[in-house]
C-alpha cells in the first residue's frame, strides 16, 4: 500500500499523488454508501475520483483491496473496547458495538462482500487476516486482559477462543442470515459465555476437563 | 428443483430427461472435486455431461444453484448426530464431523464457495436458509432435545444460540482462516459450552440474569 519509490524530485508529483489517492479512497466510500461492494466498478472509482483506471491500479491491483483500504480504518474506529469494570459488561460493549456498525448498514453489506472476496482472492485474504482480523482481535483482547488483572478469569483461559465464541456466532447470524442479530441474541452469547468462563474449567487450551 | 412439468406422454422424454439430470450433477461433482467452486464452469459441465448448456439452464438458472445441488445431499450425509449418552459428547461428535468434513478438503472448499456466492446471489441466498441452513440445524437440534430429556440442561436453554456458538465459531476459523480447526479448539468450545449451560444460568432466551 506504499506508494512508488520517487527516484528523482518531482517537485510536484507528490502532492498530487496524495490527492489522488484521497479522491480515490472518498469516490470508493461514495459508491459502497450509495450501492455496496457488488456494484461497484473500477471504471466509476476513476471517473468520480477525476483519475485513470490506470492511476487506480497503481496503488490497488484489484476491487477487493481497493474496498479493504476504503473500509478498514472505518471499522476499526467503530470497534472500542471500553472499561466497563466486568467481564460481562465489556463483552457485551464490544458485541453490541459490532451489532450496531453491521446490522442493516452499508457497512455491514461491505464487510460481507469482502468476506466474500477473501474466499476467491488469495492476497485480499492474506491483507483481511494481517491488516483487519489480526488487528480488530487484538483490540479485543484488552477485554480478556482486563478480565485476568481484575481475577474475574483464570490465567488459562484462551482468549482466542472466547473471541471465536463471541464474534464467530454473531458472523453466523450475519453471513447465513438464517436469524436476526437481536440484542436478546447478544445477551444470551454473553450469558453464556461468562457462566461458562467463571465456571473454571472452561475454554482452556483443552487442557482442562478431559474427556 | 422439480422437473418441467409434461403436458403430453413423451414415452421416452422422462428417462433421457432424468439422465441429463444425473450426467449434470456428476459432472458438477467430478468438476468440484478436481478444481473447486470458482474455477468450475457452465461450460465444461455441459461438455462433460454430454448435454446442451440449456439444459442445464433449465434445471438450474446459476452456477450457484447447480453446485448447491450437487454440493448439499452429500454434505448432510456427512453431518450425524449419534446418540453418545452426554451432552458433552454429543456436542463434541458433531463438531468433529464438522471439521472433519470441512478441514483441507474439496467440500470445505465448496461450502466456502458456496457462502460467498450465497453474499452475492439473493435467490441462492433463500435457497441456502431453506435447504441446507434449517436442514442441519434440525439435524443438530436433537443434540438439545436428548440432553433436555436426560435432564442434562434447563427448558430455558436456547438451541439456536448454542448452534450459533458451536458451529459460528468454527465457520468463523474456517472463513476467516486466522488460526486453525484443531481438536483442541474443537474441546475448548464444547467445554465452555458445557460449563456455561450447566452453570444453570446462560443461554436462556436473554431471560436469565439481568443487566
């Protein structure tokens, strides 16, 4: 995502590269607010951005990582991890945090179109897992931190996991829609989830209660 | 997916009729096995099943909907849930199916060409909830059924919201591809299932502690 090395001073090529990128980046949020990720063509990126197609592929080979940059740094602002004093409380911060920025929003719709293309793109793939999931799970893991230093959970507790349990049964309702993701729904994960931790012998590397 | 209806006896229509279908599922199939989802054509199913590309068409408007097909009977075959005695072991089995079915092979690969398309295609998208989503869910279901009847969890557990944890969970590793489906993660989310469901108090319908 670096832009290309400059091997002599082009007094004014940088700035301009810079704008372009910008009005690159702001014509492809346009498009995904107004029609989503499906609909939206290299071609009308460059017109609305007032550049080439070709200037467009200089930074981002293909539509998916084009769409990735445009939204990530979006949805990543949207996910806080805030100190509610519980483990409960910030697991159902985080989860109702995800909710809210998905459910129903052109935000939503993105990130399932990219998830989508993650499955076709070997190299989005590889960005979505360094640059988003990567990311996004290590601010989520500040909750687990928390949850160790207050003595809520045991230190063999798998973040990892709890993180699966959390965002991977909310995903399902979004991705197979075959449910609504209801605040009741969020609840209930959580509820489930701290019963299970606070038990003791849950989520632990499997190196808790053996079969 | 039923067959056109016909108006007139054509004595030898019905059983061409029925090869074409099954010729046009095999072929679908042996495609899926060699190359997967994305690289599988109309086209080369057509040749290799001997039939016209309308004839396919006629059976099947989608790419999508042709690999559902073929894709779907023999992934629910591969989906029991055999009766171990406990709701540990139960659980367990059925997500060892799972990744067993999914991990490092062509169905996994499929399922997961299958749920991108399902982001893109709205008709796929209903076809996907009706046939293959509620069809393995009720299959899974009888896991609660039986650990409500051996008395093992409370009439207030929410099947739905276990479903989503065991198996949102691991779609979200298989999608996402952040960390692997070992069996160690496999144990780790049927114990903190099984500790929070026994704790008496969690995935109740939200109707158990309160906020």
């Amino acid at each position: 995502m670096s832009e290309p090395t400059i091997s002599a001073p082009v007094p004014r090529g940088r700035p301009r590269s810079e704008r372009s990128h910008r009005a690159i980046l702001e014509a492809a949020n346009e498009i995904l607010e107004e029609r989503g990720f499906v609909d939206l063509t290299m071609d009308e990126v460059a017109q609305r951005g007032g550049v080439s197609k070709a200037t467009i592929y200089r930074w981002w080979p293909t539509k998916g990582m084009l769409v990735f940059e445009a939204f990530t740094a979006n949805f990543l602002a949207r996910q806080p991890t805030p100190d509610t004093g519980s483990l409960r409380g910030d697991l159902l911060a985080a989860l109702r945090s995800w909710i809210r920025t998905v459910k129903g929003t052109v935000t939503g719709r993105t990130l399932v179109g990219l998830i989508a293309e993650v499955q076709r793109d070997p190299d989005l793939a590889e960005l979505w897992r360094e640059r988003f999931v990567t990311r996004v799970r290590a601010q989520h893991r500040l909750i687990f931190d928390r949850a160790l230093g207050r003595g809520e959970i045991l230190a063999d507790v798998d973040p990892d996991v709890m993180l699966d349990l959390l965002f991977g049964s909310a995903y399902h309702r979004l991705l197979q829609s075959h449910l609504p993701l209801t605040d009741r729904f969020a609840q209930a994960v959580v509820d489930m989830m701290v019963a299970g931790v606070q038990s003791g012998h849950a989520a632990t590397n499997g190196n808790g209660k053996k079969l």
